[in-house]
C-alpha cells in the first residue's frame, strides 16, 4: 500500500484532478446516455448534449494560478460573488458548445437518414 502511495506522490496534483473529473464526467455521460436512449429521440440527445455542455465546456480561471476549468464552475463563482462579466462569459461558452452540439446533431441525422434512403434505394429491386 505505501508503494501505491508513493507512485501517487510522484504525481502531480492538478494532472490527477482532471483525470478523476474526466473520467468521473465520462462515467456519468455513459450513464446518462443508458436513459436517454430510451426517451424520444430528440429529447434524449438534446438532453445528453446540455449535460455535455454543462461538464465539459472548458474556460479559463482566473487569479495567480489560473488554469483550465469547467465553465460550470465559472459560472456559479460568478453567480454566488455577483460578477455579471464573469456569468455571461461563462453562461455564453455554455451556450455556444450546446448550440455547436445541436447543429452538429442535426446535420447528422439529416446525413444518416439520406444514407438510409440511398441505401433503400439502391438495393430494392425493380417490379
């Protein structure tokens, strides 16, 4: 067991912090993606998409040690001290990254029905 702690030591704080929050958002999109695909198609990617927004968006921190963070986090700090530059910054890379994600979902299942229509097409046989 010391030999596991020691291997944690060698490593750095910040690189075993965002590990653990990627892997744990990795973990809770898998397992929302488990629900959402069986709610109604739109809903559930839209829904899977927000909470991709939501986890994932990165920003910016601010201060002497500023480093890469959710825009979540951002977002809340901003709201609890009340600094509206900060809350719309945040709250706009939020939006951005939902609204990227449902342009891109809906190119797809444009392309993906197309591609089941040629394929229907293509194969059936003429009478």
């Amino acid at each position: 067991m010391n030999s596991f702690f020691a291997l944690l030591d060698s490593i750095p704080e910040d690189s075993i912090a965002i590990t653990v929050y990627l892997l744990g958002s990795f973990i809770l999109l898998w397992s929302w993606y488990a629900i959402a695909k069986r709610l109604p198609k739109p809903i559930g990617a839209i829904t899977w998409i927000i909470g991709f927004a939501i986890l994932l968006t990165p920003t910016v921190s601010e201060g002497n040690n500023a480093s890469i963070a959710p825009a979540i986090f951002g977002l809340l700090f901003g709201i609890l001290t009340k600094e509206n530059s900060l809350v719309w910054s945040n709250a706009s890379l939020i939006l951005f990254v939902i609204g990227l994600g449902l342009v891109v979902g809906y190119l797809y299942s444009k392309y993906s029905l197309n591609k089941t229509k040629f394929v229907v097409t293509k194969n059936s046989s003429p009478l």
